[in-house]
C-alpha cells in the first residue's frame, strides 16, 4: 500500500525560493556595476574598529535528517519558510579575519509524516520549534573590491529548543513528539559585504548541521513512531540580511 496522500512531501513553498533568488542576483549585478577603476568609496573606515555591532533578519528552513535501523518506508518531512531575527556582535583580527558573535531567536515549523497509518492523527506530527540560537563563528573575508568584499563564514554553535517537549510526560502514542532541549551544530556559509552611503549590507546564505541525535523516543521500545529511529538531526537553510 502506497503512502497515504496527507503524507507526500508538498512543494508550495518553493515559489518563494525563485524572488530570493532574484534578490541576490540584482545584488550581485549592483556589486560588479560598482566594481571599477577608481570607484567613489563608501564607509572608507568601517572595518576599522576593534569592535563592530549590527544585526539581522532573515529567513530558515529547517530539515530533519533520519538514520534507520531497519529497512523500512521512510518517515517524511515537509518544510516551511521561518524566521530569523538577532544582533551581531564583531571582534576584528585583521584585514582578513574577524570573530562574531550572532545571538539570535529562530522560529520554524516542520510537518513529519509516519509511514504505517492511515489516520492522519496517528501519521502526522507538527513540530513547533524556537530556537534560541548561540553561535560562534569566523568570518574570512577578501580584499576589498570598492564597494562590495566576498566572505565565508564558518564556526559551531548551540541552540535552546525552548519547543522541544523534553519533559513532557506524553510521548507519540498521545500525540506528542518530543526532542532535546539542547543541540550543538556547526555552521557555514558565504556572502557578501556591500559598503552603502550610511550602512553596511551583507546577505549570506549558510548551511547549520546538526552533530548529536536529538530524538527523546517513546517510552515503548517498539513503538510504531521512534522504534526504528537510529538517529535523529536537524539540518537547515539560512538566508540572512545583516545591517552593520
């Protein structure tokens, strides 16, 4: 028997990929429109300070990544667009190298899909997470080229799932699906520095993993639900706008 219809993973979501996407490439193209021989400089002294502050917005999308145990049909999961939103905090090595510090509150909705039912009140589980992240990242940038300077940006982080359900006493066989209170991940990611007349703009793109399960199972072992789960991780998209 083939999956029921409430569980295919849905693809709504993708038409806002193709404006963000857009976004980028205008930006991309204002970025080689300033790049030229003797380009009028904005903010000539901003990356000189010892410390810099800013903050962003941005958008998620978070993913679970599932390890098995057995081979049987796969749990499925539909993802959302979230949100983004938190302060910069920047400690400045050299040209080239800079420490942050990006505090910051993430909210995402995911929709995982057990196989094996056909009620969806038994199949389907909405996983509410706000997660208040903590990360810790270096930042390697080019030269500046007039206007715009290209980075990568990398580091660990830790996160406080404050949806998580870690102490509820229910489990899945009363509807609730339940993860870890605290995860630890690693981040990178690229973007670039655009010096405008009064700010600095950075948009960037960044992958975050996962490194440990975060899967509380039910309290039965054979549970129809995390039985078969061997391991259990988050995995993620950010898109975020930095204003420095």
């Amino acid at each position: 028997m083939g999956l029921p219809q409430y569980m295919l993973p849905q693809n709504k979501h993708m038409k806002y990929i193709f404006p963000i996407l857009l976004g980028f490439l205008v930006l991309c193209t204002s970025a080689k429109a300033q790049f030229n021989e003797k380009p009028i400089l904005n903010l000539e002294n901003e990356d000189v300070p010892f410390l810099n502050f800013g903050y962003f917005l941005g958008l998620n999308q978070y993913d679970f990544q599932f390890e098995y145990k057995a081979d049987l049909p796969e749990i499925l999961v539909e993802k959302t667009f979230g949100f983004n939103v938190g302060l910069i905090g920047e400690m400045r090595i050299n040209e080239f190298l800079d420490f942050r510090f990006e505090p910051g509150l993430h909210y995402t909705q995911r929709t995982v899909g057990f196989p094996g039912f056909t009620e969806a009140n038994d199949a389907i589980r909405e996983v509410k997470s706000t997660y208040i992240n903590f990360p810790l990242l270096l930042k390697v940038s080019t030269k500046r080229l007039g206007n715009w300077k290209p980075y990568l940006i990398g580091g660990a982080s830790i996160s406080m799932n404050i949806g998580s359900n870690q102490d509820s006493l229910d489990d899945n066989s009363s509807g609730t699906f339940r993860m870890k209170k605290i995860t630890y991940y690693y981040e990178m990611g690229f973007g670039i520095d655009f010096y405008l007349e009064y700010f600095k703009f950075s948009p960037s793109i960044r992958g975050v993993f996962a490194l440990s399960d975060e899967l509380i199972r039910d309290e039965d072992p054979n549970s129809p639900w995390t039985g078969n789960i061997d391991a259990m991780r988050t995995r993620g998209l950010f898109i975020n706008f930095t204003f420095e």
